[in-house]
C-alpha cells in the first residue's frame, strides 16, 4: 500500500509487549499508550496521515 513512499522499513523487537509504529522518527500508534493492538484500517490511515 505504502511501496512509492517507503524506503525502508526497521522492525525492531519490544519489552513488555511493547507496539509501537512510526514514521519517519514520529510516532503514530502505540499499543501502550492506546491499551490495545491498532486495526489495521487505522493503522493505514494514520500512515497515509503522516506521509501526507
């Protein structure tokens, strides 16, 4: 979906089921602070919101 805008991508392993997505440094989810996983409609829209 993000192919055109992504030169990269880092997966990095988190403590204490830590989740945590972002872009470009900017953190756009977090499943500490939010409590929970990301559905993965949000999770695109707050990609494309960022890469915007």
């Amino acid at each position: 979906m993000f192919a055109e805008q992504t030169a990269s991508l880092t997966l990095i392993p988190g403590a204490d089921g830590a989740f945590e997505v972002a872009v470009d440094g900017d953190l756009v989810f977090s499943k500490k602070a939010q409590g929970r996983y990301p559905e993965v409609k949000e999770l695109q829209e707050a990609i494309a919101a960022r890469l915007s």
